[in-house]
C-alpha cells in the first residue's frame, strides 16, 4: 500500500475561501484531508464500482422482503403508524433515489471488496468527492479516478421530477448545509431556477396545502421537491408527527421528499442480515447475524443497527470481551453482528475503506482512511489519483 | 410579528367591478357587489380579530394567516396524451358544493366527479383515471376545494395546464376571485427539529 502513497499538495487557500470550505479545513477538522494522495488502479476501480451496482441490487431485494416481513418491520423497530409511508414509497418511488454511499472493507492489493454498510438516506463525503477530490487532484497534476457525481446527481433529479424547484432543509449544522449545499448546485446544473434553503423549524407543512416556505409580506413559497439533510429515521423516532404530515403530503403527491422514504430500510444496518439470509455466502457480503451466536465466525463487530459514524461499535476477536469498542449515542439501539472485515493497511497502521456513490448506477469512488481498528469520525479523506 | 395578511377590500372590489363591467353582466355584478358587500363585513371583522391576535408582540411569532374559500371551482382535466393529464379549464361556481372535476379522456369518454367523490382518490395512492384526474386537478385550483383552505402559499403550477393561456386565465380569472371570496385562519411554522440534535447526520 505505502508504495501507492505520494505527498497530496494543499488546497489553495483562495479556493477553500472562495467556496466557503473552510469546515472541511480549519479547527478540529485541520487535519481532515490527508497529506497523501493513494494511487488506484483501473481494476480495482472497476470492482468498486462493480460491487455498488451489486449492492444496491442485493439491498433493493432485501428491503422488499422486509417490507412484507411483520418480524423484521418489528426487528428494525419501525412502528406500524409509519408502515403506510414505507410500502407507499416502494410502490410509487422506487426509481426515485437520489444518492447513497457505500462503505466496502478491501478492494486493495488483490484483496476482496467487502460490504461493511450502506449509507441510504443523507451519506456525507459529498463535497470532498465533487469539489475538494477534483481540485487536490488539479494541484497534484494527477489524473483523478471514476468520479461522475455531481453530473450523477443532476441527471437524477431531472429524471425523479418535471418541476423545476426544490427546498434543501437542515437542522442548522454547517457540514449538512455543505452537503445540501451539492444538492442545491446539482439542481442548478439541471437548470432548476428556484432552489430554496431553509432550517427545519421554519418549514410550513401543511398537510392538506405544501410545503412552504414564508416568503415575508404575507406570502409563502411551495415547494414540490424537498432534500432534507437528516434522515428518514431522526423524522420516525424524533418527529413522528412530521412523519405523519410528510406521509399525507408525499402519498397526495405534493412533494417529493429526497431521497425517498424507503431509503430508510437501507439505511437500517438490519438490512445488512437480511441480504447475508438471502444470500448466504455471496462474495460481496460479510456473514450478519441478529446475535453473535448466529455467525460462523468468532471474530467479529457489533454495530448499532441505527447507528452512524463508527459511534458504539465492538470490535471482538475472540467471543465476550471486545478489543475495541467507540462510545456514543447509540448505545441503546439495537444490534447486529458482522464478521470481521479484512482491511488493506499500511506500514503506519492506516487502515483503508473504499466507499462508491451510489445514484442509479456506482457513479463515484473515494477513500477514507484512520489509523484505528473502528473507523469514526477521526477518518481522513485521502484523494486518490488513477495508477497506470 | 410576521407576515400576517389582511384583506385589501377595496382593491379586490375594484378587481371585480372591473371584471364585470368587461363582462357586460349587470345583473352578475349587482349581485356580485351584494355578496361583496357581505364578505367586505366579514373581512372587517376578522381583519380586527387577527390583528387583536396578535398585537402587542413582534418577537418569536411563528404564525401566518390563509384563506378558506367561499366559492366553488368547475375544473376540467384532458387527457393529451395516454396517461398525461392536464388541466384545460377552471370556472368558479357560487358555492363550494357545487363543485365539480371533470376529466375528459382520449377514448372520448368524459367523467363527473363531486367534491366529496373526487376526495375519496385525493391520498389514494391508485393509478387509476379518476385518481390521476384528480390529482392532476390538484395542481391547480381545484387544490383549494379539496383541502378546503386556500393556502397562502400554493401557487398552480403552469406546467400543470394544457397551454400557457388556460393557466393564465386561471391566473387571471378563477384565481383571483376565488382569493377574493375567501375567509382567513392561521398556520403556523413547524419548529420541528428544534433542539432534538446536537450535530450533524452524515454517514
């Protein structure tokens, strides 16, 4: 791996001002972007992407199978007030998906691509992958790998809608706004004049109107296309009343609510169990089990099935007693196993995970890496550059 | 406070008496201006209720106000092509019970639903014709009878009418004496997501 490695130059602080990155730059995230480019070649390039496109059809397939499975509607905790929303969405939008992101184990130096997980429904790594990937590499004098995303992402909303607006809401974090911020510029590109933002707790909805916006003197502004920058499962479990509201206003066809709400069952690492029932022993999946008495191996992590960004992950080498755990919020949640996942290293100890933008096809790749067994929130972004 | 709105009668009486006139129709604007008149009262009334609501305090107001409408709306959807509904045209009708959505389709077929009938297909989430023809209605100014408020902030999508003249006669008939017809009530911001996360959701 450390062969692969070259010095990745600054950006240039007159782009990083000029974009308003300076998140991605400065205080606790000063370290954020690696000081090295990886080199990656075609072959690898087209597994990656080779797994999302089997991915996201292994997941598709198990989320229908949850969608009819009282037991497993019961096992990711979703309350039967929101199953109408859910079987609706598959139903009536299932083209409609946005993007998502895969996280795979290997992938490098001839080992296998793993599936770790999928992050359905608001996947970060956005504005690296679109704009900070691109403009390292322009420095770098580097031709960059398979990177369409933001070309992706604009394809995708004129195909998900004819109507030509769309309201990005947040809940006032500033790497969410950047993210959003990509979905708002995709929707430029696609020509879409009218792209809103606003916090969440100064949206109107009305359920037998739209989604509005005040626009002062008395006016309000509907919106037909919404990108929330939180997910299906913060609205399930912290607002179900906006459940209720967005279930009346996306099944009267008043908005488009992005990505879709079945997303939600992909986002749920459950789903990962699911996919490993269906197809045990598929070379893209790790075995994944309800309990770690389910599992063939005795090496293995514990992930909260909502959970996100590393946070309460066990790690166990051997049975009982974990050789490195993360804290967080999600200590309640409920849990799956997953074997333990092989990860191309390097001689400091970094461990490497390819991940690949899923929009309706793998459109994307980038790479983080953390010198941790539990990859969190500490991960680098290292941009990679296409090997001969 | 903000954004609260309030009736402009005079203006809309004008808008109306105007139209009339255009429309050489003495005996449609006498009894225009009579029901005018009434709802000029009405709004007076309610204009002083909203504005006691909410007097006094500018600070942290999340409320707006809408209309309810009076009037009801005779709206014709076509079917331009299979399985493409547009709207073709919207005439206001005295009361909202008398309201009606018809969809005309390329078989050559036309099909009469009631305001109660077409609420039945309103969150269907079936493909069949008459809920496409409702839904399709919905996009324009039947979308006010079937939510039974006027909504400050629902504008007809042009891209819902059959040309850009039937959209603008909505536009500049239906639409604008339907809000003129109309009483107000008040809706109010979500404030959802409000102090429930500490941090951002990427994954």
């Amino acid at each position: 791996m450390d062969n692969r490695l070259i010095s990745a130059p600054k950006l240039p602080k007159k782009f990083i001002k000029k974009y308003g990155f300076q998140y991605f730059t400065s205080g606790e995230n000063h370290d954020y972007l690696a000081e090295d480019l990886l080199g990656v070649y075609a072959s690898e390039e087209d597994a990656f992407l080779s797994a999302g496109n089997t991915a996201f059809s292994l997941l598709r397939k198990a989320a229908q199978a949850v969608i009819e499975s009282p037991d497993l509607l019961s096992r990711f905790g979703i309350p039967a007030a929101s199953h109408e929303l859910l079987r609706w969405s598959i139903e009536n939008e299932w083209d409609d998906y946005l993007v998502g992101r895969f996280d795979f184990a290997g992938g490098f130096d001839g080992q296998p691509v793993k599936l770790l997980e999928f992050n359905a429904d608001t996947c970060s790594l956005l504005v690296e992958t679109t704009f900070l990937q691109p403009e390292i590499l322009k420095e770098a004098k580097q031709r960059g790998i398979k990177n369409d995303l933001l070309e992706s992402l604009t394809g995708r909303l004129r195909a998900i809608s004819s109507e030509q607006n769309i309201l990005l809401t947040d809940l006032g974090f500033a790497e969410d706004q950047l993210t959003a911020s990509v979905i708002g510029r995709a929707a430029r590109q696609a020509g879409w004049e009218d792209v809103g933002t606003k916090a969440l707790e100064e949206v109107i909805f009305d359920p037998d109107d739209a989604v509005l916006v005040e626009m002062g003197g008395g006016q309000a502004k509907a919106y037909d296309n919404l990108y929330k920058a939180f997910p299906w499962d913060f609205i399930l479990f912290e607002e179900p009343e906006l459940w209720e509201l967005l279930t009346e206003l996306i099944t009267s066809r008043r908005v488009k609510v992005l990505n879709p709400a079945w997303s939600l069952l992909l986002q749920c690492k459950g789903i990962l169990a699911v996919a490993w029932q269906q197809n045990p022993n598929h070379p893209l999946l790790l075995d994944t089990a309800w309990s770690a008495a389910g599992l063939r191996s005795r090496q293995y992590v514990s992930k909260p099935i909502w959970g996100r960004m590393g946070e309460n992950v066990s790690l166990f080498h051997s049975p009982n007693y974990p050789t490195a755990q993360t804290e967080g919020d999600f200590a309640d949640s409920p849990m799956i196993y997953q074997q333990l996942a092989h990860f191309t290293t390097d001689q400091e100890e970094y461990r490497y995970q390819g991940s690949v933008f899923y929009t309706d096809h793998s459109c994307a790749i980038a790479v983080r890496r953390q010198d941790d067994l539990i990859m969190d929130d500490d991960a680098e972004f290292i941009s990679c550059y296409r090997l001969a | 406070m903000s954004d609260t709105k309030v009736a402009s009668p005079t203006l809309n009486l004008l808008k109306i008496l105007i139209f009339d006139w255009q429309n050489n129709t003495l005996s449609l604007m006498l009894s225009t201006i009579w029901g005018y008149l009434r709802i000029l009262l009405f709004g007076v009334i309610i204009f002083s209720v909203v504005r006691s609501c909410f007097s006094g305090d500018d600070s942290g107001d999340t409320t707006s106000t809408e209309e309810i409408p009076t009037q009801g709306l005779i709206t014709t959807v076509a079917e331009v092509q299979k399985d493409n509904f547009k709207i073709e045209s919207e005439i206001p009708v005295d009361q909202v019970e008398d309201s009606r959505i018809i969809g005309k389709y390329l078989d050559g077929s036309v099909d009469t639903m009631t305001l109660q009938e077409a609420k039945l297909h309103q969150t269907s989430s079936d493909t069949t014709r008459r809920a496409r023809t409702v839904r399709t209605g919905g996009l324009g100014l039947w979308f006010f009878m079937m939510s039974g408020r006027m909504g400050g902030g629902h504008t007809p999508r042009s891209s819902a009418y059959v040309n850009n003249q039937a959209y603008q006669n909505t536009q500049n008939n239906a639409g604008s004496r339907l809000r003129s017809t109309a009483t107000r009530t008040t809706r109010t911001k979500s404030g959802y997501g409000s102090g429930k996360s500490g941090r951002s959701f990427g994954g």
